[in-house]
C-alpha cells in the first residue's frame, strides 16, 4: 500500500514536469496567439511579402511586434539599417524576461539555454513564470513542450493569415484584436494572485501602468514599456526592502 | 513565391537582434549566483512588464495617450480582469474578452 502511494506520488510529479504537460499549459495561449500571428500574416501579405518571405519571417523572427515593424517599414521602403535598430530595441524588453527566467534554469548547460531562451515570448514567459510559485527551478522537458506548441501555432497562424488575408477584410468585427490585451490581462492577474504578495504587487503594477502613460509623450511604445518595467520593478524591491 | 535578397537580408538581421536579448540573460545570468536584491528585482519583473503592456494596449492609441479614446476595450476590460480574478483561467479570460468585444461593436 505504501509503495502504491509513493509510485503514484512519482507518476504525478513525471507528469508535472513532462514536455506533454509543457504542450497543456499552452493550449490557454493559442488562441491569443492564432489571432495576432493571422493578423500578422495578413498585414506581411498586404505589405507585399511573398508567402516564403512571411513563412521566413515566422521561423526566424518569431515575434509578432517585430513581424509587424518589419512589415510596415518594408511597406513604406525603409532602409534595412533602420529597421532592424527599429526591431532590436522593440525587443530588448525580451533582456527582462530572459533574465527573470535565469535563476530557474541554473542547472543547465549553455547550449540548452540557448535553446529555450531562442523560443522565449512575452506570453512563453507569463505560463512560465506563474507556473514558478513555490519553486526554485523549472523543468526544461516541460519548457520545450510549451515553446515548440506555442512555435508551431505561431507559425501555422501566420501562413492561415498569409494565404486567407485576401478575403478577410475586417477581423476587428470578431473582436480578435482584443485577445492580445486579454491575454495579458489574464497573465497579469493570475501572477499577482499566485505570489501572495498583494499590496506590494499591485502598487507596482499601477506604477508601471502610470509610467507607461507618461513617458509614452517622449518615448516610443517600446522604450515605454521597457522604463516603466525597470522603474515599477525598482520600487517594488524598494518597497519590499522597507518592510 | 520568391524570396527577394534584400528582404532576406531584413529577415536576418532583425532575427539576429531578436535572438540575442532572449539568449543573453539565461546564458550568461543562470551561469552565476544572483545577489538577493537582484533576485528581489528580478520578482517584481513580471507584474511590472505585464501592468505595463496592459496600459499601453488599453490606454495608448498609435503609442500616444489618447485620453480614454478605446472605450469598447476600455469597457471590455471589466468584464475580462473579472473573469482572470474569479477563474484564474487564462483561456477562459481570453474567450470573455474577444466576446465582450465583439458583442460591444455590435451594439454600441
């Protein structure tokens, strides 16, 4: 009876950590992510990239505000330079996330960083760290089954986007533009009710919502996003450090 | 169904700018021990990246502060935080704000 229990017990915690638990964990995501990457397909085609060129896009840019710059300024014929400083600073905000992650994949090589910080995105990094709650590391079987569905939809969304963009021509009626800041609305409150850390979270939360607005007069959107996020997240270790 | 060089060219460069601030971090950061503070920051990371998207998605038009021009998203949120607070159910958070939209365009 004992041995049942404790088999059972390991059965569990395999399960918990395995890829084909990572690919669960990121079935909530998909539609959010089904929606953007269409709508992304469907702006690579109006801006007249072939579909290889936007499949291209796909696989190795991986990320749907750098597949919309690219395309929009490829559109308005701006010189390669410009666009891809224009990509890499929309991305340094990945720096944050990819460094918010680290503490939990300290057992493994470089090489398999690499590999799981290659597939990393703003909605990967949200079922990632919500799903760090009590604990100090993270299975990497079960990050690679949540970066390679989300990867795969990615790609499947903008191809679905490249090929049907012609017929669609308002997908806002469906309200499909709303599943991004949904999604980040789910993930925001789930974080802040896991933690337990209430007051502290929502006090920073509403700093960077605040920060954001007010240096969106001087900063472009993503320079925004990436002030408020150290200045919210400074004075919620400030904060913390009084108490 | 061509790939044009200078497209290609785009499509590389800006994979290579995108990749290295994802990489960077796990590599170098999980290789050595984090002091405390540092840990602390790193905590209030998610909530602060987060809260911030959710004010510029809901809040700025075109990256300028638009003094509440999205109301149907404006009004939408209601009902999408109310649901991620109850159900803590991320898909079923998504469904209730594309519905809420939705519904909202149509009526309003």
């Amino acid at each position: 009876m004992q041995e049942n229990i404790q088999l059972h017990k390991q059965d569990v915690n395999i399960r918990e950590d395995s890829f084909l638990q990572g690919v669960k964990d990121c079935i909530p995501t998909l539609l959010g992510y089904l929606s953007i990457g269409f709508a992304a397909g469907v702006v690579g085609n109006t801006s007249g990239l072939s579909i290889v060129e936007i499949t291209l896009m796909s696989l190795l840019i991986y990320a749907g505000s750098a597949q919309f710059i690219v395309s929009g300024m490829i559109a308005s014929h701006g010189s390669p330079a410009s666009i891809i400083l224009t990509v890499f600073i929309v991305n340094l905000r990945h720096l944050l996330l990819s460094a918010a992650l680290s503490p939990y994949f300290s057992r493994l090589t470089p090489v398999k960083t690499l590999l799981i910080g290659s597939l990393l995105t703003d909605e990967t990094f949200g079922v990632a760290i919500n799903k760090t709650t009590n604990k100090n590391h993270l299975s990497e079987k079960w990050m690679h089954g949540l970066n390679i569905t989300a990867y795969l939809n990615w790609i499947v969304a903008t191809l679905a986007g490249a090929f049907l963009g012609q017929w669609i021509t308002n997908p806002e009626k469906f309200g499909l533009d709303f599943a991004l800041p949904a999604m980040f609305i789910g993930l925001l409150v789930i974080q802040i009710v896991s933690r337990g850390k209430f007051t502290k979270d929502i006090v920073v939360a509403i700093s960077a919502v605040v920060i954001v607005l007010g240096t969106s007069f001087f900063l472009s959107g993503s320079m925004a996003i990436i002030a408020a996020t150290v200045i919210a997240a400074t004075l919620g270790m400030v904060v913390e450090k009084w108490k | 169904m061509e790939i044009r060089w200078h497209i290609l060219l785009i499509i590389i460069g800006a994979s290579i700018v995108t990749l290295i601030p994802r990489v960077l971090p796990l590599m170098v950061l999980s290789r050595i021990n984090i002091p405390d503070w540092a840990m602390r920051w790193l905590s209030y990371v998610p909530v602060a990246v987060m809260a911030a998207l959710v004010g510029e998605e809901l809040l700025l038009v075109d990256g300028k502060f638009s003094s509440f021009q999205n109301h149907i998203e404006l009004i939408a949120a209601a009902p999408t935080f109310l649901t991620a607070i109850l159900t803590r159910s991320l898909l079923g958070t998504v469904l209730v704000g594309i519905v809420s939209v939705m519904l909202l365009r149509m009526f309003l």
